[in-house]
C-alpha cells in the first residue's frame, strides 16, 4: 500500500457559542487568506548576462484570496422525521458514491473506492463488540 508521505493539510478553526431558533440560518464569520506567489523562469545560461539578461527572465506574481464562510441552518428533529430525513441523507450520499465508481477517472480503481452499504443491510448488521481498549 502507498502511503501519502507529501500530503499536505491545512487546519482553520472556528470556536464560537450561539443561540439560533430552528431552522433559522447563522452565517458564522469568514476565515480569510491571502497568498502570494512569486515564480521567475529564465533562459539557462542567457539570463545570468548582466543587464542583458532580464530579456531573458520572465516574473510572474499571483495573488489567491480565500474566503470561507460557515453557514448554520439548525433542525430540531421529532422522532417521526428524524428517521425519514436520515435515511434520505444516507440513501444521497450512498447514490453519490456509485455515482464516483461509475465515473472513475482511474486513478484509484471502482472497487478500491469507499461504498455504503444499503440502508436495510447496515441497521439489520449486529453491532461490534465492544473491548473496552484504546487502539
């Protein structure tokens, strides 16, 4: 198995508490980054003449600006709707994933992709014993 030794992950937080009625909608404030790129490609050789060898340099600045807002709608569930609306969001996401294993692009084969299992066959499976270990 091939690990991913060069992943890279970048970890942005939001800490807050909040009243909000049922479904009414918070829009907790944007996390905001600006990054700037700097890159110079240069004939090898040419571009080391003095003077004459910024004809030969190309300099590239990009600026990349990111916002990201977190938007809240809460839902107190009954009993009754709670199930319905569980089982609809499990049913999507199970859709979307054999939507991807249809779609693969190859890189990571169809079988090897994660897939849900249907809904009746999860809540019929038993339980997992529970040690009691950390692992």
């Amino acid at each position: 198995m091939i690990g991913a030794v060069d992943l890279v992950t970048n970890k942005r937080t939001l800490k807050t508490r909040v009243l909000v009625p049922d479904n009414s909608i918070l829009v907790l404030g944007g996390l905001i980054t600006d990054e700037l790129r700097e890159s110079i490609d240069a004939v090898p050789g040419l571009s080391k003449i003095p003077i004459l060898g910024e004809l030969f340099k190309n300099r590239t600045t990009n600026t990349i600006k990111r916002n990201l807002m977190i938007f809240i709608r809460p839902r107190i569930l009954n009993d009754d709707g709670g199930q319905q609306i569980s089982s609809e969001k499990y049913n999507y996401l199970r859709a979307r994933q054999i939507e991807s294993r249809r779609t693969s692009d190859g890189l990571t084969p169809a079988e090897q992709m994660p897939l849900l299992p249907e809904l009746t066959d999860y809540l019929q499976a038993p339980l997992p014993e529970y040690s009691g270990e950390g692992s």
